[in-house]
C-alpha cells in the first residue's frame, strides 16, 4: 500500500520536469534567436538579448514548455491521487487501470482532466522560477559570466565546459 500510485507518479513527474528541464531552456533560445533574426544560428555577431526580452522569451517558453508537460501529465496525476485516496483499492480497484477506468466511468473522459487549470498555472509558474534561477544562479555561485550562455549557445554549457 505504501507504493500506490508510485509508477503514475514517475510518469506524471517526467512529463511536466521533461517540459521543465528539457524543452523550456530549448523554446527559450529558440524565441531569443528569433527575435534577433538569427533563425536557429547562435553567434553571429548579434549583441547579447535585452534583459526585458530574455524575460519575455523566459516567460513564454516557461507557458509553453510547462503547460504542454503539465497537461500531457495531468491524466496521470488524477489516477495516482484517487488510487492514493482509496489504498485498501475498495473504490477504484487494485491497478492503475482499474483506477483510470473507474474515473471515466464515474466522471467520463473529462474527469480526467479535472483540476487542470490549477496544477497548470502551478507548473508554468514553477518552471519559469526555475528557468530564471538556472539562469542567474550560475553567475553568482560559481562565478560564471552572465553572458556565458549565449556565447556557448546552450544551455548549462557553461557549467560543463568548467570542469
């Protein structure tokens, strides 16, 4: 009982940290180099970004990256916390399955998505924290130059390349 619902939770957290960690950084460089006219080359002589326009890009990447792994992992998180709301497995029975199946039978397919506005602006403003304090942590607690970033032209390149 004690591991209800772990496998629907190792799901649901790799969907919306893959939105995290994966594709924010990725969205993010992708608007900034845009936004210059670079297209997808990083380094072709263009000064670095204006602060408001990393933010801009940061927050916009942080929609899309954590909104798109939030929604995608929210069936899965719906499941996991019926299944560990009943753990004895009177209500929704004794494997994810069961659960699921359970949920839209009582809820239709929309049950699945219950709450999902909530979790996803939770995400996206959890991600664009994060986004932020990967960005402007590095300089300060490693010594890292603030435009080492865009000079590497990926993210946490930097830090890799130190050591």
């Amino acid at each position: 009982r004690l591991f209800r619902g772990l496998g629907l939770a190792m799901v649901r957290d790799a969907g919306y940290v893959g939105g995290m960690l994966g594709a924010t950084p990725v969205i993010q460089d992708w608007l900034l180099a845009r936004r210059a006219g670079q297209g997808a080359r990083p380094g072709t002589g263009e000064g670095p970004p204006s602060e408001a326009a990393r933010q801009a890009a940061s927050l916009h990447a942080s929609v899309l990256g954590g909104g798109v792994g939030a929604l995608a992992s929210h069936p899965f998180d719906v499941v996991k916390t019926c299944m560990q709301g009943d753990p004895a497995g009177r209500e929704y029975g004794p494997s994810a399955v069961a659960a699921a199946a359970r949920v839209v039978a009582a809820r239709g397919p929309r049950g699945l998505f219950q709450g999902a506005f909530w979790r996803c602006a939770n995400i996206v403003a959890t991600v664009f924290i994060v986004n932020e304090c990967a960005q402007r942590l590095p300089p300060v607690l490693f010594g890292v130059p603030g435009a080492a970033r865009a000079e590497e032209g990926a993210w946490g390149a930097d830090l890799v390349h130190r050591s």
